[in-house]
C-alpha cells in the first residue's frame, strides 16, 4: 500500500508504532518521496487493509492511497526478476 500525505509525513517509527494494535505480519514502511510512504504486509481480508487506513488516517484525513494486491505467482515473477528483492523478504 502506498499512502500519500497532503501534510508532514509522519516518521517510520510513529507509523509503526500506531500500527503495532494491528499484529501486522512482515510490516515494513519506506518513504517514497516528500508525502509517501509504502507499507508492505501480509493481509488476509480486506478489514485489516481498512483497519490500517484507519491509524493512518489519524496522522492525516485527507490521504491518499493506492494498494497493490499481488498474487503468489506474481510476486514469485517480480522476485526472479529482482534478486536483490529476495534477500530483503527472507
């Protein structure tokens, strides 16, 4: 998921920290750029995407967000094509 705030970015800390209620499993955030973020997780409904909008939303209403759903192969495809990308999931 990739969040874009319209404000100040809150810190990699501050978000982690707000999501910490949410058990999320294999959490990682990355800025991408003065007002994103990218959040990288495993989900397993829809709920806890809409849960995570829902801390997010409490550093910023007005966000935007885009998420990206990949299925195994998919994700399988982008790590063949991207060594360096599966040490980072290991």
């Amino acid at each position: 998921m990739e969040v874009e705030f319209s404000q100040n970015v809150p810190s990699v800390n501050e978000v982690t920290e707000s999501l910490v209620p949410l058990s999320l499993q294999s959490l990682t955030i990355q800025p991408t750029g003065e007002k994103s973020l990218f959040l990288r997780y495993l989900a397993s409904d829809e709920t806890l995407n809409e849960s995570v909008l829902e801390k997010l939303k409490s550093f910023d209403e007005s966000l935007k967000f885009r998420v990206l759903i990949l299925s195994e192969d998919q994700l399988l495809s982008r790590l063949k094509n991207r060594p360096l990308l599966v040490l980072f999931f290991l």
